[in-house]
C-alpha cells in the first residue's frame, strides 16, 4: 500500500525485531505480525498471544510519559467495554527517533460497519460514551474536545481543496451551522476522540473493546457524539441519540466534526493509500447529508403553516413571520442548538424542529409531510416534553386539534 503520510518514517518487522532485542529482549523471540487495517497514526504489530507494539508514523513523543500511560488504568475499570493497559515503553534509539509503547492485546477484529447489527452497535457505543462521560477522574489531560472555532481555519483549508464537488455547499452549511451553535455549557467530560470503526473490536458480532486512545482527555463531548454518522445508518444514528440523549447544541457541533473529519479524510487519502478510511469518509458525508435533506424536507413543508414563507435551510437562525407574538425559526436552526428567543408557547412551526428544547409535540403537518417516516423527528422521546404538565398543555392549546382536548404523550412515531 502506498504511504499514507509524504513524510512518515519507514516502520517494518525487521525495525520492531531490532528495538525488542535492544531493550526488551524477553519478548524479542515471540511471534511478531502487522495488524491491519493500518492505523494513521500508529503502525501496530501483535507481538505473541499478549501484546502489541505501537510506534508512531510520524511526529512521535519525544518525552517518556504519554496520556495513554498515566490515564488507561484508571479509566479501565469504570467503562463496559475493554481497553488496553500499558505494559513497557520503548526508548528512543539510534533506528527510532520517538518513544514507543507496548499494551496489553485486545482480542477481537476491526470489520466493516455493514457486517454488524447497526442499531444494536449504537446502543453498546452509547453506553460506552455515557460511561466515560461520567467517569470523574480529575486532572485529566485536554483531549480532542476544543471548540470548533479553533478548527476553523481547518476546515477552510480541506474545503479549498474540496471545491468542485457537488457536496461541498452543503458540508460548509452544515459547518456554519455547527460553529454558531452554543458551545459545550459543563464542565470538561472525558472522551475518547477518535471512535471510528477502526478503534472498535468485535467478537461474536458485538463491539466488545475500543483501542487507540491518543486522542483521550477532558473536554466537550461533541468530538464522541460524532459516531452516530459513522455507523452508516440514519437509523443507528437515531437509535444512539436515543440511547444517549444529547442536546441540540452539542448534536449540531457533532455535525460539525463529522463535516471536518470526512472532508479533511477525502481530501488528505486516496483509495490507494488508505481506502478503508477514504471509504469510511464517503459514509459519514452520505448520512451526514442525507440528514440535512430530510430536514430540508421538513422546511419545505412548513411553507404555509403559519401562513409565512418557508424558513431559509443552511442558516444558524432564521426568524420568519408566524402570526402576531409569534415567530418561527427556521429548521436547519436546531443544527446550531438555538434557543427560542420568542413566546413561552411557540406555534407548530416553531417547535418542530427536531430536538428542539421548545419541542412540545409532533404537529400533524409534519406527519403529514412524511408519510414514510417512523421514527420521533425529535429523536428524544424517552424525555419528549409533549408529556410534561403546562408544555403539553400548552401544545394541546397551539396546534390544530381543538382546543382544551387532552394531549398526546409522544410515541415515538410520526402520523399516529
């Protein structure tokens, strides 16, 4: 396979043969093999039943301690799926230039995402974010989670190099929309960073551990939350969110870095030096988009709901007229996770947009606009709001159904 990296350093078996018998000459006799698919980072190699060798392409540490060191033994007992520990780490030498580190072996195989039951994968992955999100450790180190804004330059430099693909008005809306959303209102959580398929290791059907965790640390959890889109499937993507209720703010900042990761992967690859992740990259753009076209769907149908043009898709904010006290927000608005800045009792329109917080119902022009659909638009119906005291007082008195009739509690399901 051709180089992934113009400037990554040659790593084989005989190099990783050298150093385990300079400084770890116990194991310098056991079976030694590649694993693949490569990482990018790392190029890793199993060594005999137990261990495996990670050395770094390219830009290695050059100061012994790394986060992966200080922190997987302590995170290792308070998350559902298996991580590697730590066992020894190599010096620099005269081959090598960088420290490098070998782990405890995880068993199981990287396969492609269409070879598992998607939906069950996002809830296993769900649960382990949600783990991890509530691991309290303190003094952990910053992780991939830093705002958007300082990717910005980023993200315009892959898309320059994107332009001419049809898609590409479409990755910067979504980008656009991601950057305005609220930033991450909490304190730092812990994450993983780097959650693609290539990181998860299956047995018996099941994602059983997570491995590379280089991109560990403290910060906003968007940068985990993106795996909904990289399990290739809108409906593991809704079954993670329901697995793992996630705000809009941060849902719209996750769309931000499925955009920055897919583009910079598209552009950076080929399929002839990395075509597993040149592939996975295709993926998470069609979900991606095709999630923006079916909220773009939803904005054409709104056109004569409150009597008022069809908000703007591609905006941040979009305030349109809706009737006297009342506006409606345009729905590519919830991508940013804005917040009604208008009446404590929206219209329909103004609701509608999935994931709301002001989400008070399924409004029958939605349903009616998707007849197809089954699934909640607002992806959260474990806590809809429809069935909480004044607010569904509040829906059953601003929708079309006659006034004073008792609301529904949300199903789950459009048009029912």
């Amino acid at each position: 396979m051709a180089k992934m990296h113009a400037d990554e350093r040659e790593i084989d078996e005989g190099l990783v043969r050298r150093l385990l018998a300079e400084q770890f000459p116990a194991w310098a006799s056991l079976p030694l093999r590649r694993v693949e698919p490569a990482g990018t980072v790392n190029a890793v190699f199993r060594l005999g039943e137990g261990l495996s060798v990670r050395l770094p392409r390219r830009d290695g540490p050059a100061a012994p301690e790394s986060k992966e060191t200080r922190w997987l033994p302590h995170l290792a007992p308070r998350l559902p799926l298996e991580i590697p520990h730590p066992v020894a780490q190599g010096r620099p030498n005269p081959d090598y230039p960088w420290f490098w580190d070998i782990h405890t072996w995880v068993e199981g195989e990287v396969v492609a995402v269409e070879s598992l039951d998607a939906v069950r994968a996002a809830r296993d992955l769900a649960a382990f974010v949600a783990a991890l999100q509530r691991v309290t450790l303190p003094g952990g180190p910053p992780g991939r989670g830093i705002p958007l804004a300082e990717h910005d330059a980023d993200f315009r430099y892959w898309l320059a190099r994107f332009d001419g693909d049809p898609r590409a008005q479409a990755v910067q809306a979504v980008w656009e929309a991601a950057r305005a959303a609220p930033p991450w209102p909490g304190p730092p959580v812990w994450h993983h960073g780097d959650l693609d398929a290539r990181n998860w290791l299956v047995r018996d059907g099941r994602i059983r551990g997570v491995i590379d965790w280089g991109e560990m640390g403290m910060g906003d959890p968007a940068c985990d939350v993106m795996v909904a889109w990289k399990l290739h499937a809108p409906a593991a993507r809704d079954a993670f969110r329901e697995a793992l209720p996630t705000d809009s703010a941060t849902w719209a900042r996750a769309q931000g870095w499925v955009a920055l990761q897919a583009v910079g992967a598209l552009v950076y690859y080929t399929p002839a030096n990395n075509p597993v992740l040149y592939h996975e990259a295709q993926r998470w753009l069609a979900v991606l988009l095709g999630e923006r076209a079916e909220i773009a769907g939803a904005a054409d149908a709104m056109g004569g709901a409150c009597g008022g043009p069809a908000p703007v898709v591609g905006r941040a904010v979009d305030l349109q007229p809706c009737g006297p006290g009342r506006a409606a927000r345009g729905v590519f608005g919830y991508l940013a996770g804005t917040r009604s800045s208008g009446p404590r009792r929206p219209c329909s329109v103004h609701r509608a947009g999935a994931g709301f917080p002001e989400h008070l119902g399924h409004p029958p022009w939605l349903a009616a606009a998707n007849p197809g659909r089954t699934r909640c638009p607002c992806r959260q119906r474990a806590r809809c709001p429809s069935s909480q005291g004044t607010r569904a007082e509040a829906w059953a008195q601003s929708d079309s159904r006659p006034r004073g009739s008792p609301p529904r509690r949300c199903t789950g399901i459009w048009g029912r």
